[in-house]
C-alpha cells in the first residue's frame, strides 16, 4: 500500500507568468524543474548571509544535518523557515569534518559512510517529524559531492544508505551515469543537478574548484549559462564546446554576488518550477538492502 504523504501548503508567490512553459520529460519531475538552495550551514553563532533570501525563489530546501555544518538548534529554525515559505524538504548530508566544512578528503570506509549518512538523515527526520512533514530529497555536499561524480562505488553506497532508511527519497547528485547506476543498484529515484554559477569541462563535469575558471563570477554570465540549461539543455565548456546534460533540479548558491537577483531570474525561466516526487521501485524477493555495501 503507498504511503500517503501530508500536501504542504505552499506561500503564495507573485511569480511573474513566463512565455516559456519548460517540462522535464524525466518521471521524477511531473510538472516542471526543482529548484534548490542550502540552508542552515552554519554552526554556533555563526551564519551564512543570504540563506533566507533566496528562500521566496526555490521548491526546495536542503538543511545540513550536523556533520558538515548545522546543529539542533539551527536545523530547527531552519525547518521554521523552509516551512514558512512552503518548500519541500532536503537533508544535507556531508563528510564529518564541521572544521573543514566538508570539503577536505576525507575517505571512510562504507560501513562508516552508511552509518554516517543514517545518522544524519534520523537527526533531521527526528524533527521534522515534530513539524509533522517529512523529508523528500537528500543532497550530499562538498567532497562527498565529488567523490560520487567521479566513483560510482561511493555514489551506490550513498544510495543504498538512503534506500535503507527510506526509498521514498530521492537522492540528488551530480548529472551523469554514476548517479543513474548507484539509482538503479539502490532501487531509489535520482535527480540530476546542475549548478548557473560552476564552469563544466567538455565532459559535462564540473571544473575543480583548483581551476582558474571553476567559479563563474560575472553576473551576466550566470544568468547566460542559467539561461542556456533550461531552454536547451546544455552549457558551454571551458573549452567552448556545447555539451547536452540531462537534469531535473538546478541549484543555486546564497554565497555568489547579486544572490538574489539570480534566483529571481533563474525563478522567471522556470515558472512551473515544482519539487521533486518519488515513489520507490519495487524490490524483487532475492534483493537486500544489506547486499554489495563491499562491491
């Protein structure tokens, strides 16, 4: 029997009407592209400026659960505000490194990556469930993030972690077939992603942050490049080459300039953006969730 899950009132939102009616022929994404912000990446006392602001211009939000960043207490507001303006919720998960924010190499065993990810997503669900909604999407960051783009064995394992607290979650992730395998092998909806604000190599892979021209810093040029994902699906590589990706949810950055008037732009090419929905694939009788944490 499917789970029912309770609808979420959604704000009200004076979204400027568009000409432009984009669909995403993926089943994840019924009615329109995902898009996406992190929020409650702070720790303590300290904050990123811009989380809030973006919130009235995304479908969804991804809370960081305490690894990489975020604590009880900053997870709780965050859930408050992300609520506030309707959006569906995402766990954040990241390498436990809060001093290095997640982004330095950090390589666990997967038994140690699976437990970390399990005790991420019960430390959000824990209150959340207190909000009475729940979790839709997970999205990892940082070095993980990467790990997953370029080693399938850790994009499976970060799936099957999420399989096995919940199939009904979606995991999102860097567009590109280790995302669609580890999807496959984990029995659990995947959505590809695309960043308006990172450069992409000629093999539609984002360039390491070690490159000159990994980050895209002029304004304009964000909304070019968010401009060419959404009509034609594709970017243009650092090399100058057009390469097609195939997405369902764009993210977008509080940390970049001009943050806001970005997400408004991005907001009018979309204006059926919706989140993302999920049901889970049927798992025949010889599977176990258990299987090929070791493959």
């Amino acid at each position: 029997m499917r789970r029912q899950r309770p609808q979420r009132p959604r704000a009200n939102r004076d979204i400027p009407q568009s000409t432009s009616q984009l669909r995403s022929a993926k089943i994840f994404v019924p009615y329109g592209l995902d898009i996406n912000t992190n929020l409650g990446e702070g720790f303590g006392h300290y904050r990123i400026e811009g989380e809030s602001d973006l919130l009235p211009y995304v479908t969804s939000a991804n809370i960081a659960c305490g690894a990489h960043a975020g604590d009880p207490a900053l997870m709780e507001s965050a859930l408050e505000e992300a609520r506030y303006h309707g959006l569906a919720i995402g766990a954040h998960i990241g390498l436990p490194d809060i001093a290095g924010f997640g982004r330095r190499e950090l390589h666990l065993s997967a038994n140690e990556l699976r437990a970390s990810i399990l005790f991420q997503l019960g430390a959000l669900a824990g209150i959340t469930k207190t909000f009475g909604i729940e979790i839709t999407q997970v999205r990892p960051h940082g070095f993980l993030y990467r790990q997953m783009s370029h080693d399938v064995r850790i994009a499976t394992t970060v799936a099957r972690a999420i399989a096995e607290f919940d199939r009904w979650l979606v995991l999102i992730g860097p567009a590109g077939n280790n995302l669609l395998t580890a999807g496959d092998k984990a029995g659990i909806r995947v959505a590809g992603e695309v960043f308006v604000d990172r450069a992409y190599d000629s093999n539609g892979n984002l360039v390491p942050h070690t490159h000159s021209r990994a980050l895209l810093k002029n304004t304009r040029d964000i909304i070019n490049q968010a401009a060419q994902l959404v009509r034609h699906r594709s970017v243009t590589s650092v090399d100058g080459i057009t390469v097609k990706i195939d997405f369902q949810t764009i993210h977008l950055h509080a940390q970049v300039a001009n943050a806001t008037h970005i997400a408004e732009e991005v907001r009018l090419m979309i204006p059926d953006a919706r989140p993302l929905t999920s049901e889970p694939y049927s798992v025949d009788e010889y599977e176990h969730p258990h299987l090929a944490y070791g493959e």
